[in-house]
C-alpha cells in the first residue's frame, strides 16, 4: 500500500492505491478558454455527455459514447449522476469522480459574465470548463478539466479561484470509486488558486485492455 502524508488532513493521505496508476506533475499555467455553453447554469446542476473517445482511467477503458456526468459543483462522475455539494475526501474517494475544484458552486449567478459551462471537442482531447462563483461569499472560479485519449488528466485553473478570508476549502483528485484507489492534487484544500500551475495526472503502468 502506497501512502503519503501531506498537510492536509492528518488522516487522509495524499494518494492510496495498491499499484501507482498516476504520476502528479505541475506544469506551466495553461488555460485554453472557450467552448460551447452548454446552458447548464444554475446551483446543484448536471447533465450527461457522450465521451467522445475511449478514455483510459484507472487502467480500465470507459469506451467512447458513455455518458459522463458534469455537475456544476465542479466535478465530473463517471457512474452516477450526482450533485454533491458537500465536498469532502471520502465521498471522493466512493465515487468514480474527477473533482476539479469541488465546492458548492453555482453557474446562474452575477459575481461574472458567462457563467455556465462550456464544452470543446479536439480529435485527442475533451475540455470541460465551468465559468462559476461560490454559492457562498460569491467568489469567482474559472477551472478546466482537460481529458486526453492517452488517459492524461489536466486541471486548469485561471482569474478568481480565491478562498482566502473564508471557510471554503475545495477538494481536488481523482477517483477510482473503489474506497481504496484515488489521488489527490496537491491543490487539494488550498485556499488561493489563482493562476497558478497546471495540475496533469499522467498514467503509469501498462496500457489497460480495451
């Protein structure tokens, strides 16, 4: 069992995992913008999307045309439809989730124009991002999840994404949905993401069977 302790929770470690499926590396800061809105915009929303390629995760392949479930709190699940607002570590880690930046959000709001979601598709890669504010103390986020059909994952974080002065604490990872296998960013919980480096989950090991 792979275990490391970071100043987040004491008794939650960074990752967990029997075998290292990801390794997590910062990157320069990357924000790609754009997209088509996806009209998804209120508090505690979701809607499902096609995949539109075979998406390695977890050593195992999500084949293209499943559904994935993007809800407006900033994360994505991959089994259930769910619009979790409570964000917490151990919901994480019970669902087959990609939590970018998860936080009681809401994307109807008028702490900025354009909230909502939006949506780009590239022959090697499917942006998500989400123009949103806080339910609470309305502050702004501006996040990406990035998914590549090599099963690299990238989180993106741009203007706003300040917690500071407030309780608000995001959890941010990755999550087989096993209650045993996820990793969480090193972002996780920080109270200031304002422009800062990209977050890329990049796949270890050999390539899952189709």
């Amino acid at each position: 069992l792979w275990i490391t302790m970071d100043s987040y929770k004491s008794i939650t470690p960074h990752f967990t995992h029997v075998e290292e499926y990801y390794v997590e590396s910062q990157i320069p800061y990357q924000y790609r913008g754009g997209g088509t809105a996806q009209n998804l915009r209120g508090d505690d929303y979701v809607k499902s999307y096609p995949l539109p390629f075979d998406f390695p995760y977890f050593r195992e392949v999500i084949p293209a045309g499943t559904n994935i479930y993007i809800c407006t709190n900033g994360f994505i699940d991959f089994a259930v439809s769910s619009t979790d607002y409570t964000d917490t570590v151990a919901e994480l880690i019970s669902n087959k989730r990609i939590a970018v930046l998860w936080q009681d959000l809401k994307t109807n709001g008028t702490a900025q124009p354009g909230e909502d979601v939006y949506i780009t598709v590239n022959p090697d890669k499917l942006i998500i991002r989400w123009v949103a504010e806080t339910l609470s103390y309305a502050r702004i986020v501006n996040i990406e999840l990035i998914l590549y059909t090599d099963g690299q994952i990238q989180f993106n974080y741009d203007g706003g994404n300040d917690f500071s002065g407030t309780s608000l604490r995001p959890t941010i990872g990755i999550s087989k949905g096993d209650g045993l296998n996820y990793d969480l960013s090193v972002y996780n919980e920080q109270a200031t993401l304002t422009n800062v480096n990209s977050d890329l989950f990049t796949p270890t090991g050999p390539d899952p069977s189709p």
